[in-house]
C-alpha cells in the first residue's frame, strides 16, 4: 500500500459542492501534479464536516490543521506554503469569534468541542466512494461478527440492550421492532431503510448517505441477518441525486466485495439491496405510506394495525428503519451495548444528529450526545444568534413538531422532555428564530406545507388543515378574531385526534406551541391588527407580499 | 382539469412525440427483470425521456403494464416530482425549506416572479424558463437558495437576481 506524507480531505458534500469544492479537488490535484508532490500527498473527497457555515472545509492529516471558507484560487498559496515549505496558511484558518483568536486544529474549535460523533464518525474522514477505506476503519466487521459468531436471536438482544430508538421521529426501541419483525415467520421478509427526508430544514440523512453509505448498507445486512430478510430496499427521494450517485457506487462495490449478494461471508446468508425513489410526497415518510410508495402506486398511509412488522411490503413482514438509526448499529455490534448505553439520558441513550439551522451563527450538522441542552448547542456549538439579535425561539421537529421559548432553553433534551415542551425529537431538523421572526407567520408557514402536503385520503387532515390555514392567512391580513384563536386551538386537537396517520396527528403542533408559548402575539394580530415584528402585512398593502423582511 | 386536458391535447397535437423517445422507452421497460412494483420507477425513466408526462405518454405505459390510464395518471397527479406539462429549457427550483423561508426566499420569489413576469409553477411564454419551488435541498448553510438546473446558488441576494439569469438567457 502507498503510503502518504500528507492527506487532504476536501468536504464534498452538497453545501460545499454547491461552491466549488469540485474545483478545489481539481485545482489541488493539477498544483500538486505540476510541482511534483502528488506521490507524497493524497487528496481524499470526503463527506460532510457539518461546519457548512464556512465550508469548502480542506482538512490536512495528520498536521491537524483545518482550512475554512476555501476558494478554488487558494489552492496554489495552499500547495506553495503548506505542502512545501511546511507553513499554515494562516488567512484561512477559522477565527473564533469570541476569542478573535485563529485556531488551527478542528477538536479545539467551539463548533466541535461539544459534539460527540457516532452516526456522523466517518463523514469527513473517508472517501465514501472507496469501499477499501470504510473497511480499514473497521467497516463490515460488524456484519462479519453477527453472522459468524451471532445468532439472529443474539444480534436483536443486543441492539435492545443498547437503547436505541428510531431516529426518524417517532422514536420506537429498533430492537423491539426488529423482533416483532422476526417473530412473524414467513418465507419472505424485508428490510427497509427509510431516506425519504423530508422535513424541511432538515439534511442528516443525505449526509450520512453523502459521507458514509457504506454504514447504512451494512447495518441493513445485519438487520437482514436478524430478522431473517434476504432484501432491502432503500427508499430516497429524488432530489438527493449526489447521495443515490454515492449509494450506487457503494451498492456496486459491497457486492464485488461479496459483501451483499449471495453467501456473505461464505455463510448460508443472501442480501441484496435496492433503490427506490420517491417523486416528491412528504407524506411518503411515514412507514405505511412508504410502503406503498415502494410498491409503484400512490403513497397514501393504511390504517395500523396490522403494522408493517406482521404486514408490510407486498403484505410480507417488513422492518421499516430510518438513516441514522441504521448508521448507529455496526459500532453497537462492536464496541457492545452497555458502551452505547453509558450516553444519554435515562430514556433516550446515544446520540442525535440535528441540522442546525436559521438565525444561528454556526450553520452546519450537529451530532451531539442526548441529554445536552438547547443553549449549549445554540450558543456554544451554534455560536450563538446571527448579527447579535435576541433569540425568540427554537423549532424542532419540523412540520410536526414545536417553538420552544428561551425560558426553556435550559432543557436537556431528549424524547421525552422535548415532548414535555410541546416539540418533539423529529428526525432532527433545528431551527432557530430571532426578534424579527412572527410567531404567527412561522405557524401559518408550517400549516400551508402540511396543507400542500396532506394526503388527502381522511377527512380531518385534508379538510381540517386547510381551516387552519384559512384562519391563519386571516390572521395575518388583519381580519383576525378572538374568536379565531378559540377555533384555532379547538380545531387543532381535532386534527390531531383524528387524522389517520402521523403527519395530520401532528400537523397542528406548530400552531398549538406557539398559541401556548406566543399567545400575546397572536393577540396583538388580532386585537391591535398589528404585527410586531413587522412581518405580516396585516392588509395594509395591495399585494400578499414579503413573507419576511431582509 | 377540462380546460388543462384540452391545453394539452393542443400541445401533444402540436408537437407529435417522436418515436424514437418511445423506443427507449419500451427498451427501458423491456430491460427490466420484472414489472412488479416499478410504476414510479418506469414514469421516472419516462419523464426524464420526453421531458415531461403528457397524456399519450401516460397511456403508452399503462398500456404497456396492463394497468389503467387512471391509475398511471393517479399516481402521476400525487407526486410533485412528475409534470404533465413541458418544462422551459432552464427550470429554476427555489428552496421553500424553512432555513430558507427565515432567511427571507419569500423577496427572492418576489424578485424572479417580476423579473421573468411569471409566477411560481409556470414556465415563461418563450419556454426559456420553468419556475417552482421545491422542499429543503438541504444545504441549509447557503440559504436562501435556488437552483437552476443543477447549479446551486447560495446567499441569493434579491438584487442578484437579475445577473443570475443573464446567465442563461
């Protein structure tokens, strides 16, 4: 094996492809060509690093020394200081704002310090497109201990053991749905992995299938191994088109590899893998609606039971997980349950990803272990509110989930005390809002997505949230009653009482967090027809215009 | 819904699809191991063939997997991601995530609207341009964002509006 002086790991995950970071490559691979270094120093495309904020991220290994905001004509300064007179280029380091001091190394930055990274461990270390260096970081040891030294029976007590929940939202012990799955016998199983992300403001997922598909693959095999499945289908949407390049590429070289396909590990054990990909339906996350997605027709969502454990795809038992939580399991095999155990809180164990996002300095991909506050990852991860604004709230859990205040900032999250708040997990979508976002405005926006996006298929949701909506819109053009919010409050626990599945039985959280924590400010739409951060035109002009100010 | 058919029954008219894009097509289809379950999978590969679903095209695959024309067309109208209507040579997707809805997309909408004198869902009356938005592209760190075709454009400003499609005009 060849062996390196230097590496460098350029972020090629979608923010920073979107700026260039193809040229980077390019451009590095052409200076280092030129000046005769290319056998000394090797340049790897990684996944995300999750410091969006400042990306196209360069880290160089092993002089620990991480480059932010990098264009494709520093390269040469790059190449010229760094790789042959052994000098950092100091104007590219990232400054810390509240030290004003540069720092060099990524584990010292405010951004990293607090972040435990487990699902995320590969993304930004490895080329996602070289299966040979998932494997030198212990990748497929996993899969090979479970089907040599395991009995399906072992694998699934293990993972119970472990504590991990479902990372998509709804938060289901994964052990206890894996042996639900593998007590319905049957000829035929399936395993799949749920990669319709579609919460917006919310890319975990991508980046995990982005910086580490090889992770998701195996942990389907070993799923398969225990539940007893011989395939598995991932389920992506469309608009992730670098992530399904990615995936294929990973698909292609784990069956050259004799890693999927028939006897694994010259065991008695077949898997295989498949894509499917949505075409653009929200609704398509929830498990019986993917289902049907998977089998070509119109996504809409079944009644449970029977759960898609006893009946699922083509009406065979089905094991239905979600990126992140399938990118958790080989390292859970390896390094045991009691160590995935020791992090977390009581009731929620491990760690989560969140897309921190929105009026927040430190823009990026968080992974951080549960139990940490909402401050600490705003404020000392997240470097705090943009443009030194005040921070008015949070939202988590996308179009299903809550605005959480400031006085509940001290909150140490997890499954259950952000559904104690009136949120909930999510599948890990961060959003924060400062004094010039409308409460009311921010409700309404999450009600028109959910009204777009519902089905149609019950009365509740279809009909209910469009009312919603329709107050709302109200509202916001100065027409409001106090009557409205009484409606708006009884009209929202209807919906979420009655509608069939998990988008209309959570759809109104928006609006019902904000009414119990903002309520003052829907009074002042309503009584003083006045908008107090400015952003509803409340009818004054003609046109429905600015959603929000610059 | 009548007067949309009739619009397309005027389009297809028009413009009769050529044969060859059908060929494909059914090569597509015959290449498959099996039709079961590989409805979206076929429109996908239909859509990205002809551009877009018009009726004719609708029936040729329902035809072709023994299913009704109502149901290819059911599943068709569910999905954002299929069209029944041509798109302009540039489609312009812009990111309504809510990253990029608080960081004010809403004056990026406002300004391509008047610009291209067309609102959201449509394409321009010289088929250059197709406007719509989209869900969370998920770089959350350049919002507000639009795409057109596949380049992203991070940090829009409302006045950069202009210059970003010269680009392409």
């Amino acid at each position: 094996m060849k062996q390196y002086r230097l590496h460098m790991l350029v972020c090629a995950g979608t923010a920073c492809e979107s700026q260039e970071s193809k040229d980077i490559i390019k451009n590095l691979e052409a200076e280092l060509k030129e000046k005769g270094y290319e056998k000394e120093v090797q340049v790897v495309k990684t996944g995300c690093f999750g410091f969006c904020e400042k990306g196209p991220i360069i880290k160089v290994h092993p002089d620990h020394v991480f480059y932010v905001e990098v264009k494709p004509k520093d390269v040469k300064e790059i190449v010229e200081e760094h790789v042959i007179k052994g000098r950092v280029v100091e104007r590219l380091l990232y400054e810390e704002p509240a030290l004003e001091k540069k720092i060099t190394e990524q584990e010292k930055m405010s951004f990293y310090k607090k972040q435990l990274r487990l699902a995320l461990r590969n993304c930004g270390f490895i080329n996602p497109e070289d299966i040979k260096e998932y494997i030198a970081e212990d990748g497929y040891l996993a899969l090979g201990r479970a089907i040599k030294e395991m009995t399906p029976e072992e694998v699934i007590e293990t993972i119970k053991e472990s504590g991990l929940r479902g990372r998509g939202g709804g938060g289901f012990p994964t052990g206890y749905k894996w042996e639900l799955t593998y007590r319905n016998k049957n000829d035929l199983k399936f395993i799949i992995c749920n990669a319709d992300e579609g919460d917006p403001g919310a890319f975990m997922d991508r980046s995990i299938l982005e910086g580490d598909p090889h992770s998701v693959l195996e942990a389907m095999a070993i799923a398969g191994y225990a539940i007893g499945a011989e395939k598995g289908y991932i389920y992506i949407r469309a608009e992730y088109p670098l992530a399904i390049h990615r995936l294929n590429i990973a698909i292609e070289q784990a069956r050259e590899y004799g890693l999927l396909g028939e006897n694994i590990f010259d065991s008695d054990f077949n898997f295989d893998i498949e894509l499917k990909y949505g075409a653009g339906a929200f609704v398509c996350g929830e498990e019986t609606a993917l289902l049907n997605s998977v089998e070509g027709g119109r996504g809409e969502p079944n009644a449970k039971p029977p759960f898609p454990a006893e009946s699922g795809l083509w009406d065979k038992p089905t094991c239905v997980n979600n990126v992140e939580t399938f990118a958790n399991i080989p390292q859970i095999l390896l390094k045991g349950p009691k160590w995935f155990n020791s992090i977390g809180t009581e009731n929620s164990k491990g760690t989560k990803v969140f897309a921190l996002a929105g009026k927040v300095n430190n823009v990026g991909l968080v992974e951080v272990p549960m139990g940490i506050s909402l401050r600490e990852i705003i404020y000392d991860i997240g470097g705090g509110i943009r443009d030194n604004k005040k921070f008015k709230a949070v939202q988590t859990g996308g179009p299903s989930g809550g605005c959480i205040p400031e006085k509940y900032l001290d909150t140490h999250i997890d499954y259950q005390t952000l559904q104690e708040v009136g949120s909930m997990m999510g599948s890990g979508g961060m959003i924060v809002m400062d004094e010039d976002d409308c409460m009311v405005n921010i409700s309404k926006f999450y009600i028109e997505f959910t009204e777009d996006e519902s089905c149609g298929k019950c009365t509740p949701c279809r009909i209910g949230n469009k009312r919603l909506s329709e107050i709302l819109t109200r509202i916001t053009y100065g027409k409001g009653t106090e009557e409205d919010l009484e409606n708006l409050k009884d009209l929202g626990e209807m919906v979420k009482d009655g509608s069939l599945c998990g988008l209309g039985q959570s759809s109104p959280n928006p609006i019902l967090s904000t009414l119990r924590f903002f309520e003052d400010e829907y009074k002042e739409h309503v009584l003083n027809k006045n908008c107090p951060s400015g952003v509803c035109n409340m009818g004054k002009k003609k046109k429905p215009a600015a959603k929000k100010k610059q | 819904m009548a007067e949309n058919l009739k619009e397309q029954e005027k389009n297809d008219l028009e413009k009769p699809l050529p044969k060859e894009k059908y060929e494909e097509l059914e090569d597509y289809i015959d290449s498959l191991p099996s039709l079961e379950g590989r409805l979206i999978q076929i429109l996908h590969k239909a859509q990205q063939i002809f551009g877009y679903l018009p009726r004719d095209v609708q029936l040729f695959v329902a035809r072709r997997l023994g299913i009704s024309g109502a149901k290819v067309n059911g599943v068709i109208t569910f999905y954002s991601y299929f069209t029944q209507k041509p798109r302009g040579e540039h489609t312009i997707s812009i990111c309504t995530g809510t990253a990029c809805f608080v960081k004010g997309v809403g004056k990026i909408i406002e300004a391509l609207e008047h610009e291209l004198d067309t609102s959201i869902g449509s394409t321009t009356e010289d088929m250059k341009f197709t406007l719509k938005d989209v869900r969370c592209v998920g770089a959350c760190g350049l919002a507000p964002l639009i795409v057109v075709d596949d380049k992203v454009y991070g940090r829009v400003k409302p006045e950069e509006v202009e210059q970003i499609l010269a680009e392409y005009r």
